[in-house]
C-alpha cells in the first residue's frame, strides 16, 4: 500500500489501525509526527489519570452562579461557589436543569464529587433552598 501524502521517500507510511467496529482504517502519518504525538498522548494520559480522584458523595452549601453561555447568550452550565469560596462546576444532568431557576440564590447541594486537578466537579442527585440566616431565624441544617 502507497501513502499518498509521500512525496519524499521514508518520509511516511501507511498504518492501518483497527476502529471500535472491528474494521481496519487506513491513514497516512508522518513518522515523526506519529512519535511525537504517542508521546504526548501517553504523556498527558498518564498526567490525567495521575490528577484524577475517586468520586466522593459530598453536600455543599453556595450560591448558583452562571459559568459559561452559549452564542446566543443563554447560560449554558452552572456552578455552585460555597461560602468558603471554594467552586463546584455542575455537571448536566435532570437536576442540574433545575437548578437554572436557583440562579442566584443559596442552596444545599447534595451529589458526586470529581476532581481533575484544581478543577472540582459535581453531578448534583439533589438540592434544596439554603434557609439558613446568620441571625438564627431559620435552624443550620447539619452538612458533612
């Protein structure tokens, strides 16, 4: 078989690597690039799997912020900030579509915890109003 995109010889090969579906697809890439690339991949892998942590039920107490919008200027994915001012990005699910209308407000935040390096993840299973009032008109609710 003949790389086309060899224009000058030993400069590149074909590979032929098998897809999800069992069928073998064919590809032209550059020797060098190929090495670089699987080094990188396998470098950045390793640093991925070395960052991430086991998932961790959590309840947190915060305010929902927007995180990042869309073209169209609609909120596209939240976060929860804690009063400790630690950041918690929502991950999407049924809960988390919910939560859109708590926007600005305070609430307690039950879920799963991820965390890829600085960044703290968290797939929402439930939440509630935060009534919480310094003055101690409304009672603290216990959270771990």
């Amino acid at each position: 078989m003949r790389c086309a995109a060899a224009g000058q010889a030993g400069m590149a090969e074909p590979l032929i690597a098998a897809t999800g579906k069992g069928l073998p697809a064919v590809a032209c890439r550059l020797q060098k690039s190929f090495r670089t690339v699987t080094e990188f991949n396998q470098t950045e892998q390793y640093q991925i799997s070395s960052q991430m942590k086991k998932k961790k039920k959590i309840t947190i107490r915060g305010i929902v912020i927007p995180e990042t919008w869309n073209d169209a200027g609609e909120i596209s994915t939240l976060s929860i900030v804690t009063y400790t001012e630690k950041k918690y990005l929502v991950v999407e699910n049924k809960e988390a579509k919910k939560l859109k209308g708590f926007l600005r407000k305070k609430v307690i935040a039950e879920g799963m915890m991820t965390e890829n390096g600085e960044q703290k993840n968290i797939v929402i299973e439930r939440f509630e109003r935060d009534e919480f009032k310094p003055d101690g008109s409304a009672q603290q609710p216990a959270v771990k």
